[in-house]
C-alpha cells in the first residue's frame, strides 16, 4: 500500500514491472513499477553487498556500499520527484523464504520516506516472492 492506497505493479515497461535481482548471493533488488499515462512510478527496495538470510529483518535506512534502503520515485516530463529513506526516517525487509534451487525468494517490507522538500510517503504491506 502506498498512502492508503492498493499499489499493483502495472503498464508497459521494458525492464518489466515487476523486477528481481540477486546478483552474486549479495546485491538484491525489488522494483514495483507503474506505468500510467506520461509517468511512471516505481518502489524500490535494495540491499548493498551483504546476503541476505531467511527469518532475518533488515532496518532500510540511508543508500550506502553497504546498507539496505527504500525509495519511492515519480518519473514524469515536468521533473522527477524522489523519495528515500534516511538514517532516522527508516523502514524494514524481511526475507521470509528463499527457494535457492528456483531462485525464488519471498518477503515483507514497509517504509516511510521523504524528498529533499520533506514530504513523507508511507509505504506499508509490501510483499514479494519473484523469482530472479
């Protein structure tokens, strides 16, 4: 749910709008993408060089080499708007199984985040099992 509001992955993209990556047993990704008319909008979850293990809950705090985080971006043609988590606005991951001889994993999050002007989103209830 993004503010209240059901949040599917839907439209045409070329990458697909539902997209899973672990690459080498270390960098992981989840993107959730809509695309409506002239923009596109998309959540993020990453994890930066670190594996993830199942059970464990991962605190989505600011982008580093080594850090999980959240974003939520507005692709449009008057501007781009981006929101992300920090080290005091935060959020969580937890991997709840990994079906490593499918590359399968599956998951739980929720986040808040904000832009550089301070508006705040709340995703909540997010979930995921896609195969990578």
């Amino acid at each position: 749910m993004l503010d209240g509001k059901a949040f599917l992955p839907k439209g045409y993209l070329p990458t697909g709008n539902l997209v899973c990556n672990y690459i080498d047993g270390k960098d992981f990704t989840v993107n959730l993408a809509q695309k409506l008319n002239n923009q596109t909008i998309l959540i993020g979850i990453i994890s930066n060089n670190q594996s993830l293990v199942v059970g464990q809950t991962y605190i989505l705090k600011e982008y580093g080499a080594n850090s999980q985080f959240g974003e939520y971006n507005i692709y449009q043609n008057i501007g781009d708007l981006r929101y992300k988590t920090t080290s005091t606005i935060t959020g969580e991951l937890k991997i709840t199984n990994h079906n490593f001889n499918k590359a399968i994993p599956s998951g739980i999050f929720w986040f808040d985040a904000i832009n550089s002007e301070g508006g705040k989103i709340q995703v909540l209830d997010g979930r995921f099992n896609r195969e990578y």
